[in-house]
C-alpha cells in the first residue's frame, strides 16, 4: 500500500449573536420552556413571509472582513430542502451562489505558519430540536431554535492532521468570541463543526472519497475523531474495501465514528433562489463603517504580549479565557504598561477569577482598579508584595488600591527629602562603612540600604534609597 495522507476539510456553524432570529422577531435566548419563542415564521406556517435581520448580516459581514474573505454586495438565500421532523419548513434557508464572504484565510503559527484557505461564509438559520422521551416512548418537537440566525464557515481541504485543525478551531473560536460575533458557548453547541475527510497516496492530486462527522463540539472530540477515522480508513483501503460516502457520527464514549446515512450531494437538497426573500445587500457604506469598527484582532494582541516576552503558554491562558483579552485592553487605556498589566492578570486576576468561576469582566477588581495597582507598582508607590497583599481586599470589594495602601500604611515613602534625612544620619553614624565604600568597596551599599529600610521599617521606596546613598556616600570626602 502507498504511503497514505489525510485531506481535510471543516465546515465550521456558530450561532450569531442577534437578540432575534433570522427571519422572525422571535428573541434567541436558550433556556425558556419548549416552543415558547415562536411565532408563525419560525414554525413554517403556510403564508408567514421571513423578513431579514439587519444585524445577522452585519455580523457575518464582519467576520469576513476579520478574515480576510471578499464581502458581495450581492447574495442571495436559497432553499435547501429537506425533510426532518424539527425542520418546519421542510426547507432550510441557507446561501448557495452567491454567499455573502467568500475565500479569505489565516495562518497557524504552531503548525509551521501553515496557511488554511477559506471557501465561503454564509449565513442560514438553524433547525428546532427533538427530544426523544424514552419513557413514554415519544418524540417531542421544540421549536425554539427554529429560525436562530447561524454563519457556515467552509475551508478549502487544508488540513492533514488533528493537530492542524484543532490549532485552527481554537484561533477561529478565539476571534469569533472577540469579535462577539458568536457567544461560542461549546456546551451549548453555538460553536460546532463538521469535518470532511478522506485518505490519498502522498503526492496525489485526488481528494479521495470522503466521510463527513457531523456536529462535534468538543476540540478534544475533534481531534479524536480524525484520529478514529483515519485509522478506520486506512484499514478499509488495506482490505481493498471501497470507502463509502457517508454521513458519521462520532460516540466520545466509545471512541468510534457510526454510518449515520449515505452523504448527499448539492445536488440531491434541489436548491432554489428562495423567492419570499430579496438579495442581501451590502452596501459600500455599510462595508466601510463596518471596517472602521473592526476590534484589534487577537493576533495583534498575541503579538503585542509575546513582544513583552511572555511565552505562549501564559499568552494562551489571557486568550483562552473569555473576555481576558477586552480585560486587559480596557486596563490598558488606563496605563499603558502592558508588561506589568498582563503580570498582575496572569498572577492575580485570572487565577482568583478562575477560583470564584466567574469572567474578568465580571470581578470587582475592574481593569481601572488593576491599572491603579500596576502604576503604584510601576512608581515604587507601592511594593510588588504589599500590591499582591492588597490584591485580595481589591478582588472581593473593589476598594480602591491608592486608599487601601494608605489605610494599611504601606505605601512607600518616596519623599526624597525625608529619605536624605535618614541617610545623612546613617552615613554619620557609620563612618568606618561609609570609608570603606569610598575606597571601592561598593558591595557596602546594600548594608545602608539594609539599614536605611530597617528604620524607615519598610516605607522607604529602596530604589530611591539606594540612589541617594550613592549620591551623598560618592560626596564624602575622602
Ligand atoms: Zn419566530
């Protein structure tokens, strides 16, 4: 047998986030009772016209300019049809030709700066929901996701391993989510994908026949799935069995893809211009307001922190968490030290926010607060260990740093002239010490320095102490 790779491609769903549906005024909130938030539109009733939310389209206009991809001015919605129990219409509204973004791309820096291309993005509304009650042995149908406005995000087949894909899920999840274009909860399956994957002989042109594993929501079902199926695939060509195109499921629990059904083809959906819709227009204007409002992307800020010498690991966990990243530029508009602001947030913030399982965002210690630390740290207002003593108080109750540092008497005195005070007396009461730094022994700095903080008993800002004394113990006379 040839030396085999794997082709593959993702289809990559995210719920948008609109306060409405698609084409319903029908809000999108989870959790309410089934089939409460529906309305003639969204439950496929005959005669109920679908009229468009301006925002879906915004926001999957913006996702395209953040990756790059060509915004039409021009799309249209197609029926794409197809008979499931939770799908009312008997059709889903979807986009074919034209979509609203097409191509674009980025690249993976932990995967040799490989570039994965973009199809298209295109928007479409998601399907309602069964629920089997085995119990009673019934299924129930609930609506109320019927119609919630979703992007389909589709690569070319870029990918050869579960690693590639997984690095690209996590950095597509990561602009999304900071975007707030997708609130991109996992669990809830507002970020899910599909992976399209077939084996070839090494240097072959051909994509080979393809499996698609529909709906994973897990990065670590992902690349467990590639990995099952890959394998799964390999010994099928070596028994000479012929890969069948087909739809799969993957079992977490058993560790195992299962046919689900033969896949279709564009062509078996019977696509056709949906004609109670007109095209979706993006207009120049539109198109340019929505670029002046593009966020830094992430990979900016990622940039900007490696350039402060984290290492990736810490800049993963300010990217990982949702929210850290606004956190921290929100702190930043209110001191510009980003070293010293991702510090406290890697050492102090993230950490306690973690423990009370809550969002950056979310803590008392708001990013005015962590700026005021930092910059009472960055002046020697405030030692490093007295700020991280404080910090606790600042998390729970959102004191304000400056007072709770003079309520607690542990600001450092930067008055120089009350320093020079203390040093003159010092450098007179040690005149044997004070000879010896004058004839070069310089290591005896530290002993002043010692002594000058002792009877200050630690208010004294040491850096500043330490200037002084080399000032005046330089002037001595010999
Ligand atoms: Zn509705």
């Amino acid at each position: 047998m040839p030396v085999m790779e794997s082709v593959i491609g993702l289809e990559i769903h995210a719920q948008l986030k609109t306060a409405t549906k698609l084409f319903c005024s029908c809000p999108t909130s989870v959790g309410s009772e089934p089939n409460s938030h529906i309305c003639e539109v969204c439950s496929g009733q005959p005669g109920a016209l679908p009229r468009l939310n301006a925002k879906a389209v915004e926001l999957a206009a913006w996702t395209g300019l953040a990756l790059g991809s060509k915004i039409n001015n021009f799309s249209i919605f197609s029926r794409k049809n197809y008979f499931y129990p939770d799908l009312p219409n008997g059709f889903q509204i979807s986009q074919l030709t034209p979509p609203i973004c097409e191509g674009g791309g980025f690249t993976l820096p932990e995967s040799e700066n490989k570039f994965i291309r973009l199809n298209r993005i295109h928007l479409e509304d998601d399907a309602g929901k069964c629920i089997h009650d085995k119990q009673r042995g019934l299924t129930l149908v609930d609506l109320n996701r019927a119609g919630t406005p979703l992007i389909e995000i589709v690569t070319e087949p870029d990918f050869r391993s579960p690693a590639e894909v997984v690095e690209f899920l996590k950095k597509l999840h990561t602009i999304l989510v900071h975007l707030k274009v997708t609130e991109g909860r996992l669990e809830e399956g507002e970020f899910r994908c599909d992976i399209n994957i077939s084996l070839r002989p090494k240097g072959s042109e051909d994509l080979g026949i393809r499996s698609e594993i529909k709906n994973l929501n897990s990065f670590r079902h992902v690349s467990q799935a590639i990995k099952y199926e890959v394998i799964r695939q390999e010994r099928q060509y070596e028994r000479s069995e012929p890969i069948i195109q087909e739809t799969r499921l993957f079992d977490p629990v058993r560790q195992e893809t299962r046919a689900l059904r033969s896949k279709e083809e564009a062509h078996d959906y019977r696509y056709f211009p949906q004609p109670d819709l007109p095209s979706v227009p993006v207009s120049p204007a539109t198109l340019a307001r929505l670029k002046s409002e593009l966020p830094c992307l992430p990979e900016e800020t990622t940039m900007v922190l490696l350039s402060l010498g984290l290492t990736r690991e810490q800049v993963a966990i300010i990217q990982n968490r949702r929210g850290a990243i606004e956190y921290f530029e929100a702190a930043k508009s209110f001191f510009d030290e980003p070293k010293q602001l991702a510090t406290l947030m890697l050492e102090l913030l993230l950490p306690a926010a973690l423990r009370e399982d809550i969002y950056p965002l979310e803590t008392k210690c708001t990013p005015k607060l962590l700026a005021v630390l930092a910059k009472l740290i960055t002046d020697n207002t405030l030692s490093r260990r007295a700020a991280y003593n404080l910090f606790p108080e600042i998390f729970e109750h959102g004191t304000d740093p400056k007072e709770l540092a003079e309520l607690r008497g542990v600001l450092q005195v930067s008055d120089a002239g009350a320093i020079k005070a203390l040093a003159v007396d010092l450098i007179k009461a040690h005149p044997n010490e004070a000879k010896k730094y004058c004839n070069g022994q310089e290591k005896i700095l530290s002993f002043f320095v010692g002594r000058l903080m002792q009877q200050s008993q630690g208010a004294a800002n040491p850096k500043l102490a330490g200037e002084i004394l080399v000032r005046l113990l330089k002037s001595q006379p010999k």
